[in-house]
C-alpha cells in the first residue's frame, strides 16, 4: 500500500543537509524503525500511519468489561468508556448506526460484551476500539444489584430516620476518613479550619477505590467510633465514575455506618453522585467542602450571634433600668411622699365624719330615752297612791298592815292606820256601817 505523505519528489526537494528544511520524499525515510537515526528519523506522521498498520492487521475480538461513560445522543455515533472488571484498565469504544441502535438502552454500570476491532486514529495516534455489537453479561445492570442491596438493607431498618444521630454543635475533634495525600483532606480540613480553628483532627488514610476500599474504610469507621474524642466522624472522597465509587455501596460499608455510634457524615464524589453509604450515614454532603461547614459552625456568625445576643441584653437591661427608674421618679414626685399628712387627710375625715354621726346617733338615743322616762314617770305619777292621797284621799289600815277595804272587815275597838297627804293617824274603831 502506497500512502502519500505529502513530501513531494527528490528532484523538487533541496539536498539533505542534515537539518529538517521541509518534508523528504518517503524514498529517502527508513524503512524500518532500527534504521531510524538522530539524523534521519521518521516524522510523526510515519509512526502513527505504521502504528494505524500495525493494528489493521489485528483481528476482530469480543471485550468483556463495565460501561464507565456512554454517548449514544447521536443516531450516526456513539461512544463508550469501557472498564476492565478487576483492573483498573479502561478502553475506548466507538460505533456507528447499527452499534448505536443496540447500544441506545445500555447504562452506566452495565456489564456488557463488545465486539469489533482495534485501530488507531492516526490525525492523534489514539487507540480505539470500533465495535459493531453489544449484549449485556452476568448479572446484568450494576446499578440494579446495588438497588436490590438498598431495597433489602432498608427493609431490616438500616435508614430509618430514627436511627439517625443528631450532629454536635460545637465539635471539639473530627475523625477523618479519606485516601492518603487526597484532595478530599485538604478541603475538608482546610474548610473546617477556617469556619472553627479550636477543631483537633484525626485522620484515618484508607483506599478510597479498588478492591481493598470496603475493608479499609469498615476499619477506619470502627476505628474512629471507639475513640472516646472523636466527636463525629467524616467519610470523604473526592469525585468519581460510578465504578469509582463503587466501594462505598458494599455491604459491610454500609453496615459499619449504621452502626457507628458516634455522628458520622458521608461526603463521597460530588453533588450527583450517590452511594448506599449516603443512606446509612447521620447525614450527606453533597461535597467534602460541603461536610465541612455541616459539621462545624462559622466562628464569624458565632461572633456574630454572641455580639446580637450581647447587644439585645444591653437594650433589654437597659430598658428595664429606665423603666425601674421611671417608676421611682413616679414614687418619689407623688403627694403622699412630698407631703406624708396627705396620706392621713382621707382617714381622718372618716373619723371625723364618724364622730359626728355617733354624736347624733346617740343625741337621739338620749332623747328617745329621755321623752320614754318622762312618759313613764307621768303614767307612774299618775297611777302612783300619792296622787289619790294628794287629791284628799287616805288610806285605812288594820292593826297587822292590811289595807281596810270593807267596814264589815272592822270591828269596834279595832286599831286603824289612817294615811294621809301628809303623815298618818291612829285611830280606834267606835262602831261599823256597811
């Protein structure tokens, strides 16, 4: 196969004076890469053409591995990133119509076979791999098992929002769990020291990705639940692909953070990544950044709510002095304290006023009882013996004192008390007359 590289002849090229003063004919390139010297090698464009050479030669195979990334918007092309299910390997995937009608309904997370065959993009020397079928492997959706797992995992309770904890307003030292040297410790720490500086960290270094991820994040977990100064426990990662991840959506993660006693905060990936660790955790964060002004609170805003608070005891103390003060300027201007005999004035109108209504009450009891006593001495007077006596009357009495009302009561030579008006007289009876 003859390829035109756009060198042009000999004739109309200059001689070769060991420096690259334009494109050389392919006759005056090495034919094979041992011949290539520091003095005569191949341009870019000869390797990438001999690499695109190399692999047409190839031939078509099936690939087994999990979709990370898949773009099937148009219906002429599409594209997917696919992983290798145990490595951490990835290889690009393109297909046209037919390969995008069967690939349209595939997730991410799928397990899939594809088949087609390698070849290199010469204009970048980029490998790829131009597929013309794809079927789904093993289990199926990736994204489904993990659903199963959270369907059974939350009907034992594992979510529930009571078994929640609530976060410590004021932590005095944070576990950390993240991959060692990450950028998910800086931010978080960074973060939390600028919002809380009095914070204490303590940092568990874990695999955040790969097979070793579920144990090392448990013990981590774990770790930090039985120390008795940490006050609540941070599980951050960095963004990822779904595969990525994926350790944080494994069972045992999970159960080790439903169990954790001490307030834990899930901040795996970004704002739309999600894993089952999201779900058992006490609370998520969308970010690292994001757990670290969940967990702590601004020192500024603290400063800023102690100052209010500081401010409203001022105004409400200060109120209540001058109302205090009011009310003793209102005692100390009122007549009864400027001029005290005000306060006797009412009490001794009442007496006076009583004394008066005694003085009459018992002037007419003295009257009454006067013109009673008159009354009476006049009915006395008037019934009494004297008054017979004094109108020429007297009165007869025998010898024992017996008042003698009947002549026939007397005999002759009877001894009779005479009574008069004035002073008796003793008599003796002579004779009777009835």
């Amino acid at each position: 196969m003859t390829v035109d590289y756009g060198y042009g002849s000999a004739a109309s090229q200059p001689a070769d004076t060991g420096t690259s003063a334009g494109p050389r004919p392919l006759d005056q390139l090495p034919r094979l890469a041992r011949d290539t010297t520091a003095e005569n090698p191949w341009p870019v464009s000869v390797l990438s053409q001999k690499y695109h050479n190399a692999v047409a030669k190839w031939p078509e195979a099936w690939v087994e591995g999990q979709i990370v990334e898949i773009n099937m918007r148009r219906s002429t092309s599409g594209y997917i990133s696919l992983r290798d299910n145990f490595e951490e390997v990835s290889l690009s995937v393109m297909g046209f119509s037919r390969f995008v009608a069967k690939a349209r309904d595939f997730r991410q997370g799928d397990r899939v076979v594809v088949h087609g065959k390698a070849d290199v993009w010469v204009k970048a020397t980029r490998l790829s791999f131009v597929a013309d079928d794809i079927r789904r492997i093993g289990a199926g959706d990736l994204k489904a098992q993990i659903d199963e797992l959270r369907k059974r995992l939350k009907g034992e309770g594992l979510f529930d929002a009571e078994n929640k904890v609530p976060l410590p307003e004021f932590p005095a030292c944070i576990g950390l769990v993240c991959a060692p040297q990450a950028r998910a410790e800086g931010d978080v720490i960074t973060n939390v020291n600028l919002r809380w500086p009095a914070v204490r960290f303590k940092v568990v270094h874990a695999h955040v990705q790969g097979a070793q991820c579920p144990a090392d994040v448990i013990a981590a977990i774990q770790r930090l639940d039985a120390d008795p100064e940490v006050d609540v426990i941070i599980v951050a990662r960095g963004g990822g692909s779904f595969e990525d991840l994926i350790g944080f959506s494994d069972e045992g993660v999970v159960r080790a953070t439903a169990a954790c006693v001490t307030p834990i905060v899930s901040a795996v990936g970004h704002e739309d990544d999600w894993t089952l660790i999201d779900l058992a955790a006490d609370l998520r964060a969308s970010t690292p950044t994001d757990a670290a002004k969940r967990v702590v609170p601004d020192v500024h805003e603290q400063w800023q709510l102690i100052a209010g608070a500081i401010g409203q005891m001022r105004m409400r103390i200060s109120a209540r002095v001058d109302n205090e003060t009011r009310l003793i300027e209102g005692y100390a201007t009122r007549p009864s304290l400027t001029q005290p005999q005000t306060m006797l004035e009412p009490h001794q109108r009442f007496v006076d006023d009583a004394v008066v209504r005694m003085r009459h009450g018992l002037t007419r009891i003295v009257d009454d009882a006067t013109m009673t006593v008159e009354k009476l001495h006049a009915s006395l007077t008037a019934l009494s013996p004297q008054s017979t006596l004094n109108r020429g009357y007297a009165v007869v009495q025998t010898a024992d004192g017996h008042v003698l009302d009947d002549a026939a009561h007397a005999a002759p030579g009877d001894a009779l008390t005479i009574t008069l008006k004035r002073g008796t007289v003793t008599a003796e009876a002579t004779g009777t007359q009835s």
